[in-house]
C-alpha cells in the first residue's frame, strides 16, 4: 500500500486522487464533528462548500450547521463544536455542514473511488476501513487558511502509524509522511498541549472553545467512519 500526506486543501489536485481511497483530516474541528454526530445517530452528513450551497441544500427536518472563522453561521442551528452534536440534537436528522475548510477538502477529493474521514477520535477504525478497500491511500490534511495545521499533521500520524500496525502488506509512505509519523511518535503524550500551541489551538482558545479542543484530542474513541456516498457521509462502521 502506498501513502501519500497533502499538507493543505490548496495543495491538492483532483488528479492526485484518481483510482485512491482519499482520507479528509480536519481534526480542529469538521471531521471530529462529523464522526461525532454520526455516532450520535444521524442519518447523515452532507457537506457543502458555501453558505449559500448550504442552505440550498437544505430539506424539510434537516439541521444547518457550521462555521466561517471559527464562529457559528448565522441562522444555523449548529456551530461546528462536537459537543452540540448529541443524539437529542441530532439523532436521526440530516445535516448540511459548511466549514471553512473541512467541507473543502471533502469536495476536492471526489474524484477518489472512496472519501472516508478521518480524526484522532477514530483513526484506527478508519485506517482498518482503508486497508478493507484495498486502494493506495492519500491523506488530505484540511489545514488552516490554506496552510498546514499541526493538529492535522498529528492526526495523518495517528493514522499512517495505525496502518502500519494493522496492514499485513507493506505501508509506503513520501517523505511528508514519514515526517508526520515521526511528529505523532514524538508527541503522542502531549497531543492536547500540541494542538492547543498550534495557530488554529490558540485561536480557538482565545474564542473561548478549549473544551472543542479538548473533545478532539481523544484518541480512537469511536469505530465509526463516515464514507462518502453520492453527496453525503454515513457511517461504515
């Protein structure tokens, strides 16, 4: 199996995903959010790349949720914090989620044969779900404004050393991956105080959202991963 690591939704081309099974990173905070209200019993998941997109998408019964500079739309019935999404909010409801840049790099990578997401929350369930498909791999980390985000870089980590524990073939990574596997190795003790010293950590904890960021550093706490069918994410558990 070969694996390659974006390091940012503007690195990424739809070419670079041909005949792959793509795996979305946005740990701060889209794809925790995501695998979080799934969990939590809704039906699923659509994202969307605009606010505008967003609410044309919306149907009768379904949730508005999301985010632009980490701050919840306005009119929306959710924010992008995974806390929000509990089974009494969400269960059985569709919800159309736009963020900054996680519903991005979801839409960039629909070209691949199979989009699954993927967080600290459930990485090892979703690098169990990549082996099952039987395709090269790429990782897309979402980043912040364009730029690669450590919280991202952790998670790729998680996941390329989860693979290499669970895969019976050979995992190949490029060089970016072989650093992100390194970074994770090296701070897999202090992932909170690693995510909380990056750009998007400090941002949110000067909005006042540690408990976001403390929701999205727990390690594999869900074996939920949600895979992208036509246009929406439901759970492959």
């Amino acid at each position: 199996m070969q694996v390659q690591v974006i390091s940012s939704v503007n690195e990424a081309s739809s070419a670079r995903f041909h005949h792959k099974t793509a795996i979305i990173v946005d740990v701060l905070r889209a794809t925790s959010t995501i695998v979080t209200a799934l969990a939590a019993g809704a039906s699923c998941v659509i994202p969307a790349e605009t606010v505008m997109e967003a609410r044309a998408l919306q149907r009768s019964g379904d949730l508005l949720g999301g985010e632009r500079f980490c701050r919840k739309i306005a009119g929306f019935d959710l924010g992008n914090s995974p806390e929000e999404y509990t089974e009494k909010a969400v269960c059985g409801r569709r919800i159309v989620l736009t963020t900054t840049n996680g519903t991005r790099a979801i839409h960039k990578s629909m070209r691949a044969d199979h989009v699954l997401t993927a967080s600290l929350l459930n990485a090892e369930a979703c690098a169990r779900a990549a082996i099952d498909l039987r395709r090269d791999v790429v990782i897309l980390c979402a980043g912040s404004h364009d730029e690669f985000a450590i919280e991202d870089g952790l998670c790729a980590g998680l996941v390329l050393d989860r693979l290499h524990a669970i895969s019976q073939l050979p995992v190949e990574m490029d060089d970016f991956g072989t650093a992100m596997l390194a970074l994770y190795r090296n701070r897999s003790g202090v992932i909170s105080e690693t995510i909380m010293n990056g750009m998007t950590g400090k941002k949110l904890l000067k909005l006042g959202l540690k408990k976001d960021i403390e929701a999205c550093s727990a390690i594999d706490i869900f074996h939920d991963v949600p895979r992208l069918h036509g246009d929406q994410l439901t759970r492959n558990s």
